[in-house]
C-alpha cells in the first residue's frame, strides 16, 4: 500500500525497524501526509461529517479499531457516533 503512494523505501526501512524490534523509531518515519491517507482524525462530533467526506463511494463496510480510551466510554455515546455515521 505504501509503494502505491510512492513511499515503498519508507516501506523497507518500516520493515527493517520492525524485524529489529524498534516499535519506537518506526513512528518517527510516519509523516503527517501518510496519517492523512490512512487515517481519519477529528473530534467526535466531527467524524461524522470526516468520514462521509472521505469515504462516501468508497466503502461500504466501516469498523473501529482503537486504542482503550479512544473512544467514548459511555454506551449512549458510542451509539450517538454509530448513528449519527450512519446518517
């Protein structure tokens, strides 16, 4: 995925942190432009809107994976999210 954006060396040195272990310096060669592709970032009240922009046509099938925490811990919350996504 990465060399189709042009980022394949990025790739290899991702790999050779990686086999060695080295979670930590692995972030340091995620740029900002790569977290923009890959990921949707906002507040709760601005997913919604974040993901219908970025997605809308694209797929049909969405899921959350995320960190403890990240994501409202009250259940009322978490559906308000679901649903106002669905809209």
């Amino acid at each position: 995925m990465l060399e189709a954006h042009g980022w394949g060396e990025t790739c290899h040195r991702l790999n050779e942190k990686a086999a060695k272990g080295d979670w930590g310096g692995m972030g340091s060669l995620i740029t900002d432009e790569m977290l923009d592709v890959f990921a949707v970032q906002g507040t709760y009240d601005e997913l919604p809107d974040l993901l219908r922009k970025k997605y809308t046509g694209v797929i049909d099938r969405l899921g959350f994976y995320a960190l403890p925490g990240a994501l409202p811990a009250d259940e009322s919350a978490r559906r308000a999210l679901i649903d106002a996504i669905r809209r």
